[in-house]
C-alpha cells in the first residue's frame, strides 16, 4: 500500500510552514471539526545527540498509519539494522546518506539529496544518518514498528 505521497505532502508543509505565514494570516482559522493542524511552534521534539525527532501523526507503536520526522545531525549515524514493516522516507532538505550493508563503514554510503524518495523495506538491513550537514526528513509507515539491530560481527 502506498500512501506516501499524499500523507507526506500535507503532513511536511503543516509540520515545515513558517510560522510568520501562519501567524500574519486574518483570516479565520479553519474548523477543527473539519481541519486539523499544528502550528511549527506546536510541533513537539524530542531531542538526542545525533538526531531530533517529532511524531506528526499516529503512533509508531500502535498499530495504524504514523509520520515522524527525523533531522539527522550532521556526522551522526544508526548502526546496521532492519525494521519490521516498510518505511517510507521523504528527504526535505540537506542530504541523508544511507546504505544497504551489513557492516558499519562510511566508504559504503550513499548521498539521498532533499526531494529524494527512499523506502526501507521489511526485514532488510540498512543504516543512515547526516555527513557534512543536517539531513531533514519525513518517515511514514505503519505501526507497530520494531527495529533489530543487525551489525555483522568481526
């Protein structure tokens, strides 16, 4: 099922809008029985030493449809792991490097620049993470979602 562009279309620009555009607006705000949003003031982050973190929408604990987004630091990375459903990426801007192998090594990555359309699939390794500057982007799938993690040993 792919629901990924449509979710990420209107998720990235609520969740990115500045907020001197919403802020200036006199216009009546919509009926939140009708239209919900979030003002970027009101997006809450979580916050760690290689990345931040924002839930959007749902739960990636719960079963059912969720949108995170993730700024990667620059010259942070995870370590080789898999997920166990498929998980659709949406680089909004910088550059998000990733790589399919096994093995921790940063001759193995490659370059996602902003607009790129990534899917990690089920089960399948993988790791990514910022090189020179942060990387911004917007992760949609279906929970619950668990992470392995799958380094090969030396």
């Amino acid at each position: 099922m792919r629901l990924f562009p449509i979710a990420l279309g209107a998720a990235a620009f609520v969740a990115l809008a500045p907020a001197s555009v919403l802020a200036q607006s006199t216009d009546p705000a919509p009926d939140p029985s009708h239209i919900t949003f979030t003002p970027p003031k009101d997006v809450k982050w979580k916050s760690s030493d290689s990345m931040d973190q924002a839930v959007i929408f749902g739960d990636p604990s719960k079963p059912g449809l969720y949108g995170i987004l993730i700024r990667w630091h620059a010259g942070h990375f995870s370590r080789p792991h898999f997920h166990n459903t498929d998980r659709y990426a949406y680089v909004i801007s910088g550059t998000w490097w990733v790589s399919s192998s096994d093995s921790y090594d940063l001759s193995k990555i490659h370059p996602m620049p902003a607009g790129s359309v990534v899917t990690d699939l089920a089960g399948k390794v993988h790791w990514d993470g910022a090189k020179d500057t942060d990387a911004l982007l917007e992760l949609v799938g279906m929970g619950p979602v668990t992470t392995t993690q799958a380094e090969a040993k030396k």
